[in-house]
C-alpha cells in the first residue's frame, strides 16, 4: 500500500513537468499537485517524495541548463546538474509550512491556506541574488492564450495562485466523491464546486477573450501612433563570441542592418543582442568614445546594444568582489557591466547596467560573503562575475521623427514581473528585451524564455522588441502574441512597425499586490500556530 501510495505521489512530478512548455500539455497543471497532496499525509517517506516530485519537474523542464554543446564549458555543464540536485529543495518550503500549520489546524482549512504558503514561496523564490522563478507555475500557462489575459490584473502570481486553488478544489472534489459526501449534500454540494470552478476556469478565459480583443495588434496599429524597429540577429558563437575579433562581430551586425535598412529605409530604431560590442578599447568601454559609431549611425535612426562597459573606480571608493586590476596593476581598480548602449542620431547616449545578474553565470550569489570561492565558480567565457547595476533607468529614444521611452532589460531579468514592471511604470512605451541564448542552442532553452518574456508583455501591456544573438528574436503582441519571429540559428534581420503604448494596467500600477497578500495570509496563520493548541490536544 505504502509503495503504491508513493507512486502516485509522484505522478505529481510527471504532470507538473507535462504542463511546462514546450510540453503542449498545459491543463496537467491544475491537477499537478493532486497526487502528491492526496497521498501527503499518509505516505510514510513524505519528503522523499517531495524532493523527487519537484526533481522530476525541474530536470524534465530544466535539462538544458548544462547546454549539451561541444564547446560547453564544463563549469557550465557541471552546474546543471547541481541547480538540478539543489532546486528540488526550494519547493518543499510550502509543503514543510503545509505539514507545520497541519498540526494545529483542520486539514481542509490547511489545504485552503495551500495557496497562499504557495505563493508566498513563489514570490520570495524571485528575491535575492539565489532567485530562480523560471519554474513558477504560472508559466505552465504560456499556451493557454485567453485564460492567461487576467496577468495584466495580478501578473503570472494571479495565474500561479488560481492553479493551486484549482488544485486543491480537484483534490477536495476527488475526496468527497470516494467518501459519498457529494451523494450525502445533493445538488447543493455539487453546484458548489460548479461555482468555484468556473470562477477558476471559465470566468479568466472570458475576460481573456475581451481583453485580447482590445490589444490586437492589427487594431492598434491604426489607433496608436508607431516606431519602426529592426532586430539585428548575429547568429554568432557564444562560446567563441570573447575570442575573436570585436570588429569582426560588429561587422556582421553591421551588414545584417545595412541589409534591412535597404529594404526598410523609415526605421527609427535598430537594436542588436546581448554584448554585441565586447571589448573594444579604454576609449570606447571605459571612456565612451563612441565617434567611430557615429560615423555609421545616421541622422534619423538609434541603435540599442548591448554591451560590455567598464568603469574604473576612484581613489575614495573601495573595491568589491567583482573588481579587478587592471593588467594586474592594483593602482587601476575596475569594475565591468553587462549593459545597454543605446546611441541617438544627436550624438547623445546612454547606458543601463544590468541588475538582475544570472545566478553562478554572472555573479557569485551573495559574494560579499562567499567572495573566497570566486576563483571555483567562475567559468571560462567572456568576463565573469559582472558587477551589479544600481539605477533602474529607462532609457530615451530621439531620433527626428520620434521621441519615447523604451524599457531596457538583459536577458534573464525578463523573467523577474515585479522588475519588468518597474520600467513601465516609469513610463516606459516599449520593452526591449537582449539576450544571448546561444549557450543553449538547439534545447528547450530559448523558447521557454521567449514565451516567459510574452507575459511581461501580457501584465504591462506593452509590445516587447526582443533581440536574441542566436533566436529567438521577434516582435511580441500586448496580448502575448508574436507580431513576427525570425526563425533560430541564421543571422538574419526583421523589421516592424510597433506601436506606442501608454495605459497602464492594475499590475503596472499596484505590483505584487496579490504576492504581498499571500505573504500576509501565510504569515499570519503560521504566526497563530504558536498560540493554538495540537488539534488532538482541543477540548
């Protein structure tokens, strides 16, 4: 019984990895969690069996991130692995303070707060330099087109938190159908459950029709006024991207615009991938001279980059983690950034330092404390351990014709809502989004986060310009869906007529609100578990 108990738990682990994309699979999702919380309290080797339910959906989702490549580098391809044996542990956090507040409280009202302890480690799983919400459940949805429209009231938390409650009424239906209680209550019982899952199901996918309506591309192209941009796709190596020639990588970047311009001679505004410009020179990374740029940027149009920026220190500032020397000489502190160049046809420019830093790839994790393991942790491409952007700006577009906002993001900060968020926010009319997806070319890497990047547009309602070295790149609708995508592994340009947008919506305007009060719900009943007695122990 035991054995047949513990493997239906781990159905859990098989559904839940079913309903992430690229698995077409999406409804698993709202009943994922059914196995393991029917068998969860009467399963004798309970935490074993949380660890490897949240294993099998990690590696089945995250296999990728040791890149499979012939020239992965094997700091990379051993840190796949380890993400794999160390994340599992994360998501036993809500079953721990699930089997903690059991103990005081009546299982269905425990099962009732579920959602909330669920959210609540969700939310907290996206703070901090160990933050890693790639898996948050929400994402499950990326197919389910018209259901996931209400992110734009509570972001993917909304989605997240409405799949475990569809979860837990499933399990509490199941519950009450082996033990006769739906014969017992009649039709009252029954229409019950009818109520709650149609405001979980159905009433979502109504107001997703509508509100997708409202943001189709082909009717805001005629009511909002538009900028026409060109994604410049390199197709570059990334593992040889640091050895080769700067020139030669602009060169090609260069010819791929040359090309789109010739067909598309109104574009306002070019935007290359991730650290398309590497290391140049002091002159241009250090001390931004970037006279040789402006000799091809012509006067009506701006091109946004990435790029790799140093700033050499002061003599009244003292040196981080992240600083080196430079040429070893300890008189010439600096400190590099993963950035965005954004260069106006006026001569202005300005750069934004990436923030959100990948976890081991960019930075050690709290490395003012563990700072001693650098020279373990680092990997062998590029410039390793970035420093830390400070000022979340966006950055302004003057071209002659137009004058905007747009949102810069780097890569993996795409899949962080609460920071996305922020630059609309602040008034940002278009998200930009770079990335050098390469690393794990020809896996489920790069579409995963692509389609992660469709609810960033999704909750703020805004189109999003997304620039990938290798692909994905492509233009991303309001309502999640893609204007145009530039088919993977080709160096190649497209070009798009994207409109301006200016509303903001309640999650633009209110944030994790839905996130704030979950950590409030589950703070608050774990807080009363100290002042109520065991449950066997009530008179």
């Amino acid at each position: 019984m035991q054995r047949k108990k513990f493997f239906i738990g781990l159905l859990s682990g098989f559904l839940l990895a079913l309903s992430f994309p690229p698995y077409p699979f999406f409804p698993f999702a709202f009943i994922g969690l059914v196995p393991l919380l029917y068998v969860f309290n009467s399963v004798k080797r309970r935490w074993l069996l949380t660890y490897l339910v949240f294993f099998v959906y990690h590696y089945a989702t995250n296999w990728w991130i040791s890149s499979w490549q012939k020239d992965t580098d094997p700091y990379l391809f051993v840190s796949g692995f380890a993400v794999a044996l160390v994340h599992p542990f994360f998501f036993m956090i809500p079953f721990a303070l699930l089997n903690l507040i059991q103990k005081k409280y009546p299982r269905r009202i425990s099962l009732w707060l579920f959602p909330f302890l669920w959210l609540a480690f969700e939310w907290f799983h996206s703070l901090g330099d160990l933050a890693y919400p790639w898996l948050t459940l929400g994402y499950t949805q990326a197919y389910n087109h018209f259901w996931i429209q209400i992110a734009d009231i509570g972001g993917v938390w909304l989605l997240s938190f409405l799949i475990v409650l569809a979860n837990v009424l499933i399990l509490f239906f199941v519950e009450d159908v082996q033990e006769n209680r739906l014969r017992k209550f009649g039709k009252i019982a029954l229409n019950k459950y009818l109520v709650a899952f149609a405001l979980v199901l159905i009433v979502p996918s109504v107001y997703g029709v509508f509100r997708s309506m409202d943001f189709d591309p082909s009717k805001l192209l005629k009511q909002q006024d538009v900028v026409k941009v060109g994604i410049v796709q390199p197709n570059i190596n990334p593992w040889r991207k640091w050895d080769t020639s700067p020139e030669s990588q602009i060169a090609i970047h260069l010819k791929i615009q040359d090309s789109l311009k010739r067909a598309n001679s109104d574009i306002d505004l070019f935007v290359w991938s991730e650290t398309a410009v590497t290391f140049l020179s002091l002159d241009v990374n250090a001390y931004h001279d970037f006279s040789e740029f402006y000799r091809f940027l012509e006067r009506k149009f701006a091109i946004l980059t990435g790029f790799a920026d140093f700033r050499f220190l002061s003599s009244d500032e003292k040196p981080s983690f992240t600083t080196k020397f430079y040429l070893g000489d300890s008189s010439r502190p600096y400190n590099t950034y993963n950035s965005i160049l954004l260069l106006n046809p006026d001569h202005s420019y300005q750069v934004y330092h990436k923030i959100r830093l990948t976890p081991f790839g960019e930075q050690i994790p709290y490395g003012e404390i563990f700072g001693f393991a650098r020279s373990f942790l680092e990997w062998n491409v590029g410039i390793s351990s970035w420093a830390k952007g400070n000022e979340q700006n966006n950055l302004r577009v003057k071209t002659q014709r137009k004058n905007f906002l747009v949102a810069p993001i780097i890569c993996i900060e795409s899949i962080y809502p609460g920071f996305c968020r922020e630059f609309v926010h602040r008034g940002a009319s278009l998200m930009v989004i770079i990335t050098n997806d390469g690393w794990y070319d020809h896996t489920f890497g790069p579409l995963q986060h692509y389609l992660i990047a469709t609810f960033r547009a999704i909750e703020n309602r805004r189109f999003i310009v997304r620039c990938a070295n290798t692909g994905i790149s492509g233009f991303i609708c309001p309502n999640g869906e893609s204007l145009a995508r530039a088919p993977q592994y080709r160096q190649i340009g497209i070009a798009e007529n994207v409109p301006l947008l200016s509303n903001q919506t309640i999650y633009t305007l209110y944030g994790d609100w839905i996130a704030y009060l979950a950590v409030a719900v589950a703070l608050a009943s774990i807080t009363f578990t100290f002042f109520l007695r065991p449950k066997g122990a009530m008179a």
